[in-house]
C-alpha cells in the first residue's frame, strides 16, 4: 500500500523512529521507521577526501585504495574511525559494498547498531562525490538504517552549492527525484533531506534553516523540510551531534518558540527528546504534553504514542500500561491512536495493532480499532 501524504520523521531514542504523515488537509496520523542517533554533520568540501582514479560511464568506480578497518576491528567506539573508513570504501568500493560491509557488520555490534544512522549518512554524502545528481545517487539508494543515505546525499548536494548560491538552486536540487506528482517516497526523502542539509549549512541554526524551508514551492514541500530540520536538531547524542535548541530545563523548546505553522510538525518529534530530558518519565510528559496549546496537543500526546510503541519495540503489554499512564480520555485515546499507527508501520500489518487494541478496555479499543481501519487502508 502506498499512502499520497506527507511524511514527518520523529525519533525515538535507541529504537526507532516515527513517522508522521500528512495528508493536503493536514490531518496527521503516525507510522514507524526506526533510526538512532545521527553525526552532526560538516557542509562537504566536494574536494575533500577525493580518492577515486577514475568513474565509469556506469556509475562504477575503480580502486585505487582498500580502506584500513583496524580501528573497527578493534572494537572503536570512535565515530571517526567510522567516518572514514565508510567514506573511502563508498569512494573506492561503491555503496553496494559500502552497505554490505555495515550490514555484516551490524548484528556484531552495539555500537554500529546505535550508529547505524548516520554512518548511512556517511555513506550516502560520499555518493554525492560518486553521482552527478541526486537521482543517480538515489538510483543506487539502501534504505537500510531508516533511509539515512539519502539524508546525506542532500547534505553533500548542498555542501557542494554553498550557503551564497543556496537560495537560487533550492527549488531545483529535487527536481529529478521521481514521485513528486504522488508524493512518493524518495522525492520525501530529497525534501525531507533538504531540512538534514540546510541544518548541516547553517551549523545547526534551527530557525535559519525553517525560513530557508519556507523558500521552497509547495506547502507540502515546505513541511517536509521542516521535518528533516526538526529532525536533525533533536537527534542529539553530545559526542557526534550537537545543538543549541533543546534545553533540558524547558523540554517543549523549541516547539513553544516556533511560529504556529511550525508547531504541529514540531510536536510530532519532541516527546522523544522530552522523554530524554525527563529521563523516561511518561506520566511527567503526560504532563508537559498537557501544557501545549489546544491545537497540537493531540498531536503531543498522538507522539508519546508513537515513543510508547517504539520503545517497546511494540510490545503489546508495556504500549497497553504506558499509554494507561494518561490521566484522561484525551491523554490515554490519543496516546493509543499514535501507537496503533506504530505497530502498523513496524510491522508493515495490521494484525499486532489489532492485537493491542484487543487488550484496551471497551472505550480506548473502539477508537484503537477504528484507528487501525482507517489508517492501514492508507499505509
């Protein structure tokens, strides 16, 4: 099934990640695609890191060097000795390898398990000094690790135009990317990584990089690159990624200082960090989901669903306790409604969602139900 919507991504720390989608009017309702945490990322110097003799008419590359992995062999924790080892086997070996190499290697080891992310996001801006555009980059794509490469390949595409020629090439960068008449899934993922790489531009200016989001045409558009911007500032890990707009002491920062227009995709992400910065109190984010504004409140706790599911790995007996921790009917359905929406989505059926909405007492189990009708007729 293939939904004509409006795709938003929010974390969920050390699990996985939900997706909100949108239709034009703007109902949102969520689905699952994991990921972890995420490198902060340079603007690429197209010059740097050039190790490549020679590409072929093809796309293939010839290799002049064989990458070094003894730091990953010895058992790294050093995101750099990732970095680099995945940049020259992209460049020397191509992303099929590269991507062979990271999928041998993730059930191995944690670490590569909870930097599986972003080292596709290695992979994928090293494709941008392989390809000449970014359908060909994405013609040789891996959505593997939650579609990381293709986040990079914007980063590396707008680390080659610059922060001066940025404004009068951003309509065009997507333009080649199939799937913008129907909203497909990798024409999502260019403007979604337009938000990825206007964050890497701008050093991590979060209200910088919306207002060059606004710059694109189209709404939807819009939005979208708003969610790889909101996406790329709350993915924060304090070793490879860091911001200055989240704070701790305030956990619905930045979502209460944005304009409304930016709020709803705000919310839709922040009960992940809100979870971090509470250290996984639920009841307590309950409560700051309670203080948002009438209009995205539903959307806060619709997204503390989805966090329920994912760090459950949607498990149906701890999403039933966590979502009964609201204190209300609007806390407790919308809190279901976001955590149906993620067993749809992780497991690609509808059968575990019914499974959870069967364990809920009669009032959350119609609405769970109905939830599931509705939004698995659309996945």
């Amino acid at each position: 099934m293939k939904a004509k919507l409006f795709i938003v991504v929010g974390t969920l720390a050390l699990v996985g990640l939900g997706i909100f989608l949108f239709n034009r009017s703007g109902e949102s309702s969520p689905a699952v695609e994991p990921f972890i945490n995420q490198s902060a990322i340079e603007a690429s110097d197209p010059q740097k890191g050039a190790r490549v003799s020679d590409i072929s008419v093809s796309g293939t590359i010839s290799v002049n060097k064989i990458p070094s992995n003894n730091c990953l062999d010895q058992g790294s924790q050093d995101f750099f000795c990732y970095e680099e080892y995945y940049e020259d086997l992209t460049e020397n070996e191509g992303v099929t390898v590269a991507f062979a190499d990271l999928k041998e290697r993730y059930p191995k080891s944690p670490y590569v398990q909870s930097q599986c992310h972003p080292i596709t996001h290695v992979i994928g801006r090293a494709a941008t000094r392989i390809y000449k555009t970014v359908s060909e980059a994405y013609s040789y794509g891996d959505s593997y690790c939650w579609s990381g490469y293709y986040h990079g390949i914007l980063e590396g595409v707008l680390g080659k135009i610059g922060r001066k020629n940025l404004l009068s090439q951003l309509n065009q960068i997507c333009t080649d990317v199939p799937g913008k008449a129907e909203y497909g899934f990798n024409y999502y993922n260019c403007v979604h990584g337009l938000g990825h790489g206007l964050m890497a531009i701008t050093n991590g200016e979060l209200f910088e990089s919306l207002t060059l989001c606004d710059s694109l045409v189209g709404e939807w558009e819009q939005k979208s690159c708003y969610s790889g911007a909101f996406m790329e500032n709350i993915i924060v890990d304090g070793k490879n990624h860091f911001t200055k707009y989240l704070k701790p002491t305030e956990p619905l920062y930045p979502c209460n200082a944005v304009g409304d227009k930016y709020k709803g995709t705000c919310y839709l992400m922040q009960t992940s960090y809100m979870l971090e910065a509470t250290r996984e109190n639920f009841p307590k984010v309950f409560e700051l989901c309670s203080q948002v504004e009438d209009t995205f409140r539903p959307i806060c706790y619709q997204s503390l669903g989805r966090d329920a599911s994912g760090r459950s790995i949607s498990n149906v007996v701890i999403t039933n306790y966590t979502c009964n921790l609201g204190l209300n009917y609007e806390q407790k359905s919308n809190c279901v409604i976001g955590a149906v929406k993620d067993f749809i989505s992780y497991h690609h059926s509808d059968v575990q969602a019914k499974e959870l909405c069967n364990s809920f007492t009669a009032e959350l189990r119609e609405v769970c139900l109905s939830t599931t009708e509705s939004y698995y007729k659309i996945f």
